[in-house]
C-alpha cells in the first residue's frame, strides 16, 4: 500500500557555517567538513560545493514518495533563518520550518520574539549544546523559560533535541509542567540506544509532547539495516506512551552519508513486529495533526531504471 509519509526532522542550508564547543564546521568539498579540529564526511559526497538545498532535498522528496517535512536546525550548520524563509515562501505546502538563535550565549530573548512573528512554524533549541559549556544554561533559567512562554503565547512549536538519558530530563518536566499548551517535540528519539532514554520517551505522556526520530539510525548504526534494535525501540515506546506520540524522522542528510534516504524509513514498512496502523501513524499521519499540514499528496512512484 501507499503511505502518507512525513519527515519530521531534516535539515537543509545554503552555507554550512556552524560552531560547536569552540570549533568551526565548514565545508571543504565533497560533502566532507571541519568538525572537532578533524575532517568528517557531513553530507553525501555529491553535494560537492556544501550547499543542501531545498531543491536537491524535495527531489528526494519525491523521489522516496516523502509528502511533506520539517526543517529542524543545529549549531553545527549555521543559522539558516533567512535561507529557509525563502524556503518556505517556494514550499510552504510542503515544508515547516524552525528558526534558531543562540541559546548557548544570554540576550536571545528579543531574537526569540522577532521569530515567533516571523513566519517560523517552530523553534529549535539544541538543548544538548547546552550542557558542556563553562557555564551550563538550564532550560529552566529565567530567560529560557521567558522564551519558552513567547513561544506558547505566539502558538510556535518548541523543537528540542535533549543530551543522552536523563540529564535535561527534569529540566523538561519543569517547563512541561509550566507551560502545559506549549507544542512540543523532541528529537532524535530520546536518544535510543543510550542509557535512560526511556526517560525522555515518558515525557511523551504529557498531552502537547512528541517524540520524533530523527537520527534513529545514527544511534543503531552499529548493527545496520534493517536496524532491528531501531524497530524494537519504536515497538517499546509504543507501549510506553502510544503510537500517536511518535513520528518519523530521517537526520536528512547526515544519515544519508550511511544509507539512501529510502532506507531511512523502508526498514519500518517491511518490519513484522510492527502493525498497520502502527506504521501509517509513525510515518506521517501523527507529524500531519501535530504540524497541521494541509492538502498533501502522496508522490507518485516512478519504477528505477533496474527494476522489470
């Protein structure tokens, strides 16, 4: 059958030119870039120049038969707020896009209110470059939860992606606790496949939290497609909080250095420990409601030139 399939986490940039922990990450070409003072392959080597553009990824897009997605970003590519409003000005149908400011750094507040009037859908906080900075800011910390109430007064999407296990995880319940009609989605599956990720998965309880689960198969790249440890993980969240809690996710393009952009989600279609209507909730049918896409429709599949 067809599917209604939806990328809740991808990430797009017209210039990678981002910092973490004190080191630049650039392109040098051939999808390769700086990171942590080394060289690392960032991207799929054609993406030759560094560019990943909106029109290379929704060729992807339909390609896969992907319907629509979101546009999260991180510290490691650059702020990419101009860029992905033109982005959203060609697909807007189609895409959803977060703003992002410096979070790491105090002042970001009016940068905070200038997005949520702005035309971003959401907001993204890289919350586990928070953690390791000489001065730690905690999600709690009077101008993050100032900024966090912009954003439930403007009806703007928190997109967040915690570190590992329960380090931010109290933290979470206390603005959960505070703000409890703000939106919110957390990324990279509550970090599966690291202790105490089931911490991060109960968070989904609260009635405005999703779990996303971009970059799933960075976490189980050890074992490889079909990633079994990634699909028995969906299955146990399942049953920990729902499936109308979760959403698919594809690390776009980072995880496509590993894998196709197919593979990302196929291994779920072709799971047995899945159900039905486990599966057309997980990949798209959740991230419509939650994201209030309007008038998809599902790509047409065009036959490889390999296949009879």
């Amino acid at each position: 059958m067809s599917y209604l399939i939806i990328d809740a986490h991808a990430h797009l940039w017209d210039e990678l030119s981002g910092s973490v922990e004190g080191y630049d990450v650039k392109s040098i070409g051939g999808g390769k870039a700086t990171f942590n003072g080394g060289i690392r392959q960032m991207m799929p080597p054609y993406m030759l120049d560094g560019k990943n553009t909106a029109e290379l990824f929704v060729s992807n897009m339909n390609y896969d038969c992907v319907s629509a997605a979101v546009i999260t970003q991180e510290y490691l590519d650059g702020n990419q707020n101009d860029y992905l409003l033109k982005v959203k000005g060609k697909y807007g149908t189609r895409l959803k896009i977060a703003g992002l400011c410096d979070f790491r750094r105090p002042g970001f507040l009016p940068e905070v209110k200038r997005m949520c009037k702005g035309g971003f859908n959401c907001i993204k906080v890289p919350a586990q470059r928070l953690v390791n900075l000489p001065k730690r800011v905690y999600l709690t910390d009077t101008e993050m939860l100032k900024a966090f109430e912009v954003m439930d007064k403007s009806n703007i999407i928190l997109s967040i992606d915690l570190a590992q296990g329960e380090t931010q995880v109290d933290e979470m319940k206390e603005l959960i606790y505070r703000f409890p009609n703000l939106k919110i989605a957390i990324g990279h599956f509550g970090m599966a496949n690291r202790p105490g990720f089931e911490s991060q998965i109960l968070l989904a309880k609260n009635k405005n939290v999703m779990i996303e689960s971009g970059g799933i198969t960075w976490l189980y790249h050890n074992e490889f497609y079909p990633y079994v440890g990634a699909v028995n993980a969906i299955k146990k969240a399942i049953d920990m909080v729902g499936v109308e809690k979760l959403m698919w996710g594809s690390d776009y393009p980072r995880t496509m250095t590993a894998i196709t952009y197919r593979m990302s989600y196929d291994f779920i279609i072709k799971s047995n420990v899945l159900s039905q209507a486990e599966k057309i909730s997980f990949l798209g049918e959740n991230a419509k409601s939650f994201y209030g896409f309007k008038d998809l429709e599902v790509p047409q599949y065009i036959k490889n030139m390999v296949e009879d």
